[in-house]
C-alpha cells in the first residue's frame, strides 16, 4: 500500500527529460518513506530540491525583509537559540533593535515567524534537520534572485564567523557556502575561506573547512579555480592557512590529483620554520604515499626533489627525510629499505638523498630526528639491521663532519644518548684514523 501511495503521488516527478541518475535519486528518496502523507510531501520536495517550498516561502515575505532576512540567519546559525537569528537577521538588515514597546508587541511571535519559512523550533533551538537540503534551495534561491544581496551577505558572514566565541560556526558556515560556490561555480566564497582560516588554529575548525576545500578542489566547474588558490595558498606566510592546505591534500584531493598534492606540500615543506604547517604536511606526505600504489610515484618524485635541486631545497630535503621517518608508523621505511636491500639503484638514492640533505644546514635537525628514529627501528628489529648500518656506512664516508654525523659517530656534549643510538653507533664502520675516537666517545656515553 505504501509502495503504490508513494508510486502514485510520484509517478509526474520523472519526465522525458530525466536522467537514469534522476530516476535513482528518486528511488532512494522514496525508500525512505515511512508511509506518513508528511514523510512522503517530504520525500518528493527533498528530490524536487525544495523547489515549490522555497518558491512559495519568498512570495509570502515580498513585503516581509525581516522575515527573509530571518529565514538567512537561520540557516547560518542553526542550532543555536532563535533570539541569536533574529538579531543575527537584525544585524543583516543594519537595523537596531526595536524600541517602542507598540512595534515589540506587534506582530507574530518569533517562533511562528520561523516556522512560516520553513524552520523548527524545539527548546528555543533552530533547526532544519527535518527538510534535508532546504538550507541550499534557500541560498540558490537567493543567489541567483537577489544578486545584490552577494556582497551584503558575505560580509555579515565575515562577522558572524569573527565574532568572539563564534569560532564553532566556521565548519557549518562553511560547509553551506562550498554547497553554494560549487553549485554557482562562484570562486568568490572560497575566498572567504582565507580571512576565516587565518583566525582560526582550532584543528577541528581546519580538519573542518580542508574537507568542504577538498570537495570543492574535485568539482568539474569550480576545481581548477580551487585548486589554483590551494598553489597559491601553499605559499601563504600565515601558519593556519598552510596547514589547511596540507589536510586537504592527505585525502580524497591526494587520490585524485595526486602530483598536484605532492607540489602544494613541498611548497609548505619549503617554510623557514619546522612549524605545525610543515609538521602536517610531513604527515600528509607519509599518508599520501601509504596509500594504495602510491609509494612508487611519490618515492619517485621525493627522490628527484632531494638531488636535483639548486641552491636552497629545503621543500625536497624534508620530503625525502619525512618520507623515511619511522616515527609512528615504520611501514614506508620498511619498505624502502626492503627495496634498498634488493637493487642497488634504491640504496644509492638514498644515500644520494641523506647525502644531499645534510649539505644543507637548515633541516639538520630533522636529520638527527631521523637518525634517531632509524636507530629505535634497528633496535626494535622493525627494519633490516644489516641495511640501516649498509646506507648509513655509505653515508659516513661522504659527510664525516657533518653536525648530525658528528653528533652520531662521538656524540653532543649539549645531548645525551639513548641505548639506541650509542648500540647503533658501536656497529658504524669509521675510517681506520678516527675509529680510536669512537670507542672512546661510546665509553663515555
């Protein structure tokens, strides 16, 4: 009974002109039915996208901007308390409050007012939880309708966004503007996203506004726009935007543009500071080249960024020295050094790119990190010992007098070693002179 009311009431909502994806979608959409007259007039607006409802909400309030201007804030600020959307809706018109006691107790209540555009109010909150996609009906209603409005509207957001305590409004702000920038091919509200993310170090906010990012960076229309401002924005001095750049390319964006992540976090790896950025970026890296058949690409490019570049290539070093870092998860350096172990073409590229990474002075420190992690590895038999101690030998006889070298042949007087790497110290082979040195160092450690 409920398959023919719902097949009845539905059979005009396909025409020759639908798709078989249509004609899907409505049969998802009708799945849902519970059966109630409501939950069906539910069904068929969510798949006609709203349409008639949103229609007909606009010609009520042709004389009611308040109302509109209500309807708007409540669809930003869902979930907080219905006062918060009529001064949110206020703030929109650049109106003030009400003062004559005759205009506050004219006309309907607040809570009629919103149910009458479409909203829900329960224990004072907003919510439009029960018309899925009527929030983005709304908004391209008004965007393609009310083009004045496009300026007026992304500015109140600016505000609503920066306002002190409102930084929790960031993810669902965004997630409806990058509905509307996608749907409008409007590269004008990614922008926004610039201000908001430089406010903002909250890594929820930024996990937040890199998913909607990424979504948008895979759209046909908008996509090349996106992806353009993540190259540029790769490049941002501000910490917080160049890390949202990294999470967007640790994921769905890494899959389907992979060679486009790989430029964006080398331009992030390049910053002067091993800040939170780059530290993001060497974990999207690790992530990128994990995935399923990726390694061999990514080793591929690491590998030609570490040795290949003129003057300063800080980017291509720490990619190269990310890439093998054991720390957290040893799968790729197990990898590596498997391969290392079986051709003789992959051991010398990564002497070649330790080589080239301690010729430069500015990512030593990560240098010593690593040799750290390899000699944990070693230690915990994560990796082939025999192999650490083959590169690392290899590497000793090219770059003996380098501080990180140093630091691992006879130690720092300013840091003291762990069992890890004075055992690993103990099996390097040292050029006959200097070997005296070492046992002594290693005595003293």
């Amino acid at each position: 009974m409920k398959d023919e009311q719902s097949s009845g009431q539905a059979a005009g909502l396909l025409t020759d002109d639908s798709s078989p994806a249509d004609g899907a979608k409505l049969a998802a959409t009708l799945a849902a039915v519970d059966g109630s007259p409501d939950s069906l007039q539910r069904a068929i607006s969510e798949f006609q996208e709203w349409r008639n409802d949103v229609r007909q909400v606009f010609e009520e309030t042709q004389d009611k901007p308040e109302d509109r201007a209500l309807l708007v804030a409540g669809l930003f600020l869902e979930g907080d308390e219905a006062l918060a959307a009529q001064e949110g809706a206020r703030e929109l018109l650049g109106e003030k409050p009400q003062q004559s006691v005759r205009e506050i107790l004219s006309g309907p209540d607040l809570t009629t007012r919103l149910e009458r555009v479409g909203a829900k109010v329960s224990e004072r909150k907003i919510s439009f939880s029960h018309k899925p996609g009527y929030s983005r009906a709304v908004l391209l209603h008004l965007w393609h309708q009310r083009a004045d409005i496009h300026d007026h509207l992304l500015t109140w957001l600016d505000r609503v966004v920066s306002r002190a305590g409102n930084t929790g409004r960031v993810g669902a702000v965004s997630e409806l503007l990058v509905q509307l920038a996608i749907a409008e091919n409007d590269i004008r509200v990614i922008d926004k996203f610039r201000k908001w993310i430089d406010e903002s170090d909250q890594d929820k906010h930024l996990q937040l506004i890199a998913t909607v990012l990424s979504r948008a960076a895979e759209a046909d229309a908008l996509g090349p726009d996106v992806r353009a401002r993540l190259l540029t924005w790769s490049q941002d001095e501000s910490e917080s935007v160049a890390r949202v750049v990294a999470l967007v390319c640790q994921g769905d964006f890494a899959t389907r543009f992979p060679r486009q992540a790989l430029v964006r976090l080398k331009h992030i790896l390049s910053r002067p500071e091993r800040d939170r950025a780059v530290e993001t970026a060497e974990a999207a890296l690790r992530k990128v080249a994990a995935a399923e058949n990726q390694l061999p690409g990514v080793w591929r490019t690491v590998s030609r960024w570490a040795t290949g570049g003129r003057g300063e290539n800080t980017g291509g070093h720490r990619a190269f020295l990310a890439l093998l870092d054991p720390h957290g998860d040893p799968f790729l350096l197990q990898v590596m050094l498997e391969a290392a172990h079986n051709d003789k073409e992959v051991e010398e590229a990564l002497v070649n790119g330790w080589s080239a990474a301690l010729d430069n002075t500015s990512v030593h420190a990560e240098c010593r990190r690593l040799i750290d992690g390899w000699a944990h590895a070693r230690a915990e038999n994560l990796v082939r010992p025999d192999q650490v101690i083959a590169i690392l030998n290899q590497v000793i006889r090219r770059h003996l007098m380098s501080v990180p070298i140093s630091a691992l042949l006879f130690g720092d007087p300013a840091a003291a070693d762990g069992e890890a790497v004075i055992a690993l110290r103990r099996d390097l082979i040292l050029p006959a002179q200097l070997r005296r040195f070492q046992v002594e160092s290693s005595m003293e450690s």
